[in-house]
C-alpha cells in the first residue's frame, strides 16, 4: 500500500494499520468550514468564481492544505465569506468547528487553523 501523504492512525501486528490520507483530512476541514455556519460561502479556490465548486472523493479541495508534524495537525484554509457579516466571529466558528471535527473524526490533535479571508461576496446565501 502506497503511504505517501498518509499519516498512521493506528499500527498493530495482528489487526494492522490504518492511514489517513492528508487530502482527506483536508477535506474533513473543507466541510466543517463551510456546513452550517452563516456568512461562510466556501473555500476560495481562486477560479473565475472565487469559490470551490464542490469537494471531489480522494482529491483535496484547492484552497485547503493540512500538514502533520509530530501528530500535530496544522490547516491552512482560504475562505470566501458574505459580506457585511462579523468576520472575526466567523472566523473564530470556522477555527472551532475545524479543530472538533478534525479531532473528532481522526483522533488527531489539532494545533493551527489558519485562515485567509481570500474573497467577499455581496451575494446573499450559500453556494
């Protein structure tokens, strides 16, 4: 099995080993950022519409990159955001909601969110 860019969850002899791929637990951050948390339109990926189109299966969403270090998870996200909402609490709901799910769902620690205010939208509602 190819374990490139996949972190070990678990390794034992007699059950054996599950890895996580990065581009999964970048897509983990991609959802938690942009489900259910009100003026977050998507993750900006820097295209003609200045937000992502949707998550593929298996392929990390641009605009979200994760990186392991010592079992320590760091994410770097760029988002697009509606205007005339309250940008750092938004943020910090978007860092929150990253960090439980990340945690939650991989048993990984979580030390960073980073996130870049990367596009504004004067649109109303979600993508």
């Amino acid at each position: 099995m190819d374990n490139k860019n996949a972190y070990a969850l678990r390794e034992d002899e007699k059950a054996g080993s599950v890895y996580l791929q990065e581009d999964v637990v970048a897509c983990i951050a991609s959802l938690a950022a942009t489900r259910d948390i009100d003026g977050v339109l998507g993750i900006y990926d820097g295209g003609q519409e200045g937000k992502s189109k949707g998550i593929g299966f298996g392929k990390a969403p641009k605009g979200v990159s994760v990186d392991v270090h010592h079992g320590i998870v760091d994410v770097d996200m760029n988002i697009s955001i509606l205007y005339g909402y309250n940008i750092p609490a938004i943020c910090q709901k978007v860092q929150t909601k990253v960090k439980s799910m990340i945690e939650n769902m991989t048993g990984m620690k979580v030390g960073n969110v980073n996130l870049r205010i990367a596009g504004l939208n004067m649109g109303k509602g979600k993508a």
